[in-house]
C-alpha cells in the first residue's frame, strides 16, 4: 500500500538518518518527549546532520506548530528498536528539560490532533493503550487498529517522560472517540475515490496527470490548467475524493464541506446548477453544468474542462483563445478575465501550483492531438538532423542531452530549456603547434593566475593535454617537455 503525509505539517526538513521505506505496515503511534522547548526549525536541523543518527516522522513544537521529518513511508531512527519504527509513526513533542518533561498545553492539544490525523488516513478507528510492555508488544492487532507504544520500553530511558506517560490513556480515549464521533475513519474499501488516499502528494500528482493525459483530446485545454484547478478546488465538496485531494494536497482552508449556492443535487451522483450568461442583447441565455459528487478524478478535470471550453457569453466563447491555448500562463489569465474566478489572486496562485508540481509537464498532446509540445534533444536548433529524440517529459529529455556530449534541450519553440554542463571538450591530442612570437609565456599551469616560467622560443611544439583556464579563449596547451603550459590563443595549430 502507498502512504500519504499529514496535511497538518507546517514545516518540512526531510532528514537523511532514516532506513528508507518501512517493511511493516503503520499500526503504531510513539510519542516522545524532546527534553527542550524547541521550534519545529530547530528539531529539523537537528535531525538533518547526519551526526544526529536520529530521527522521528513528525515533531511538535513548543508553539504546537508540526513538523515532519520522515516521510510516513520511511521508518525513522527514533524508539531505539527497528522492530517498533518499523511499523510506527513517532511524533517528537516539545517538552521540559527535566522530569516530569511536562508538554505544553498546546503540544499535546496538537498531539491528539495530530495521532486522530494520522489513524484516519491510515484506516484507523481505535487507538489503544494496553499500559504493559509485554501485552502490547504481544498483541497483533486487528485492522482498524493503532497501538500506542513508549520509547522506555526499548531504552534505558524516561521518554517519554512521567507528565506525559500518565496521559497515554487519555490519549487514547480522546481520540478513539473523534475517530468514532466522525463515523469510525475513513477507511474506504477500494472505492474510486480511494485511489489518492494513500499517496503522496507527487505520486497523486503522477497518477492525476497520467490519467489526464490519456484523455486530453477530449478537453482541448491544458492539462496542467486543469490540474492545477483540480488542486486548488480539491477542498470543495464532502465527496470521499474531495477530502482526500484535500488532505494530500494540503488546501485545508478551502476545505468548506459546501455545494455550489444555487445548485441542486440529484440525491445520487449529481448537482446541476444552471448559470445564467447574458447575451449581447441583454437576454440570458441558460446554460446546464453538472458538477458531480465526482467519484473519480477524470470526472472532475473532465467536467471542469468542458465547462471551460463550453461556456458562452454572447454567443461567444466566454474564454475565447482558450482551446488549444499552449501557454499556461496565458490560458490561466484568459480563465480569470473571463469571470471564471473571483479571487484577486487566482492567477498567481493557480500558476504557482502549476510550478510547484511542474503540472506543465503533462502539456503535451499525443500524437492525435492539434498540439504538439515536444522537448527535443538536439546539437542546435537549426540542425533538425541532429536530433536524438523528442520527449513529452522534460525529465526524460535532460536523461537523453546528459547521456549525448554536446546536445541541449529545446522547446517547441526552439528555445533552450536545458544545457548540460559541458565537460571538458574533446581535442585529440597530442597536436602540433607553431609559435611564431617571441615573447610568449609558458606557464605553470592552465592559466594566466599560474606564474610565469619563462618566455617560449618560436618553434614548432608538441600538446599533450588541453585544459580551459583563466586568460585564454582557445584554452591551454600542456608542452610535452613538462616545462609547463601555453595559451593556444597564439598558437597556431598544425
Ligand atoms: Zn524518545
């Protein structure tokens, strides 16, 4: 199974000292005292040395601000036993520095929350705690689940302190009770909208764009513009595929639960709201959306889309220049000058989802399509002949420049978007070169910040390496007697 994040982390610092992905499926929570009132900045950077050889997968800080360190799909180095950060989330909580190591009243408000969060999105509807190391370690528990563990049970340790040891079975009731109050988790069985609800926020990102471009014919507009507004409207809605959008994606303030104002619900799948668009002439024309309790992901971006592409205003597109629009940021401008949004930020906010999940990647049409944005792999622009290869994604077509000395990658306009560090170029050596001044330096190195050997005798010299360095455009020459370095600037090559 796939794992997501909490969308209630307000600072990541992934750190390195983790085992990689878990071997065992999450059905533990650990809480731990920090012994400090730290920041959640603090706690990243300390777990982001190396040296720390520690970490947990989420941290509380002194302000109750999360964070997260260790993606829940990788087991932290936390509890001291690989057999308990297998299999469970540890949470580090800003504490005192001595005995009891009392929490924060809003640490540990933040703690429930953040365990009801973490049992919800993992199927979770029960999080016990037995109170006896022995019976927990024992019990093999039953789905639906979690089970709360102590890091002394493993060290020779108080963590996670008396104060907050004492409030485990408080923890547990508290949020074993939200967890039933809201109908028990939301463990969906392999419904439709199940499929977010276990990833990441990159690979939803992956599995929405592949999906979208299969099917991008039929829109005729952007895939990224539609993903980006399946993104930033995921929140909208109670439908199991809303939430979990919502959750992976973290829009949580648009998270309002509402139906469109005006719209009515077929009491099944579907609401319809007619809009009202005014014709030139002032009278209105009725036009139907249907805006559905989408059960899959193609349905929104599709529904959206047509919408988009469908919507008349005078008899004209309302979004005229849209279909087929390749610019992303043009295609967002025209949806908002159209009335689409009413935001004042929509622009930029629909464009920075567009580059923080690079949605332009999966702009380009297939070969059925009118558009066609390739990433070509070529010396030059003009030298078609040259051309390695042409690539819907970017990635794939930096691997090819990267993999080919000398080829860059160009958009469909042909301007440049990648251009591999060139290494050193490839002169067969060794050449001959002719000197035919007389008070040419060799040097004692590639460069005229070498010192100064002597002045070169004109002659004819043998090259045995080439090397780019300060002060010469052509590069320097190293002379085969070892005496030192020559710009090729003056040379004439034989
Ligand atoms: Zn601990």
């Amino acid at each position: 199974m796939g794992y997501t994040n909490s969308s209630m982390v307000v600072y990541t610092k992934l750190s390195p000292n983790h085992s990689g992905q878990r071997t065992m499926a999450i059905d533990r929570i650990t809480p731990h005292c920090v012994v400090g009132q730290c920041t959640a900045e603090g706690l990243g950077d300390w777990f982001y040395k190396s040296s720390t050889q520690a970490s947990s997968n989420y941290g509380i800080d002194k302000d109750g601000r999360v964070g997260m360190y260790v993606e829940e799909k990788n087991r932290s180095w936390c509890s001291s036993s690989n057999a308990n950060d297998q299999r469970a989330i540890t949470i580090e909580c800003a504490s005192d520095t001595t005995e009891p190591y009392a929490f924060r009243d809003v640490v540990y408000k933040r703690l429930i929350e953040l365990c009801i969060d973490i049992c919800k999105r993992n199927g979770k509807n029960k999080l016990i705690w037995f109170g006896d190391k022995d019976k927990t370690l024992n019990y093999s528990p039953k789905s639906g689940e979690m089970i709360l563990t102590v890091h002394r049970w493993f060290a020779n340790k108080s963590c996670p302190g008396n104060w907050m040891y004492a409030r485990m079975g408080d923890l547990a009731e508290k949020v074993t009770k939200a967890l039933q109050g809201s109908g028990g988790g939301s463990a969906s069985k392999g419904t439709q909208a199940s499929v977010l609800k276990d990833l990441s926020e990159a690979d939803a990102v992956k599995k929405v764009g592949a999906l979208f471009t299969a099917d991008q014919k039929k829109s005729g507009i952007l895939a990224s513009v539609s993903l980006a507004q399946f993104i930033l409207e995921s929140g909208y809605g109670k439908s199991e595929l809303a939430q979990n959008a919502n959750n992976i994606f973290g829009m949580k303030c648009s998270l309002s639960g509402n139906t469109w104002s005006g719209s009515s619900w077929d009491g099944k799948s579907r609401y319809t709201k007619k809009t009202q668009e005014q014709n030139a002439d002032g009278s209105y024309e009725t036009i139907t959306a249907d805006f559905r309790k989408y059960s899959c992901i193609e349905d929104s971006i599709a529904d959206h889309s047509a919408y988009l592409i469908g919507a008349m205003n005078g008899k004209k597109l309302r979004y005229d220049g849209l279909k087929g629009c390749t610019d992303y940021k043009k295609a967002v401008q025209i949806i908002k000058d159209g009335g689409y949004a009413t935001s004042l930020t929509y622009v930029e906010k629909l464009c920075s989802i567009i580059e923080k999940w690079k949605l332009a990647d999966y702009d380009a049409k297939d070969s059925g399509g009118e558009v066609i944005r390739w990433y070509r792999v070529r010396k030059s622009w003009a030298d078609s002949k040259t051309q390695k290869g042409a690539y819907k994604i970017l990635d794939n077509a930096k691997k090819c420049a990267d993999q080919n000395p000398g080829y860059k990658v160009f958009d469909a306009d042909g301007k440049v978007v990648y251009e591999p560090k060139t290494a050193e170029p490839a002169v067969k050596v060794p050449f001959l070169v002719k000197v035919s001044i007389s008070d040419l330096n060799i040097r004692s190195g590639a460069g005229t910040n070498f010192t100064r050997v002597q002045f070169c005798p004109p002659g004819v010299y043998t090259i045995m390496e080439v090397k780019a360095g300060q002060g010469s455009k052509a590069g320097w020459g190293r002379l085969k007697s070892g005496i030192g370095w020559l710009s090729l600037d003056f040379c004439q090559k034989l």
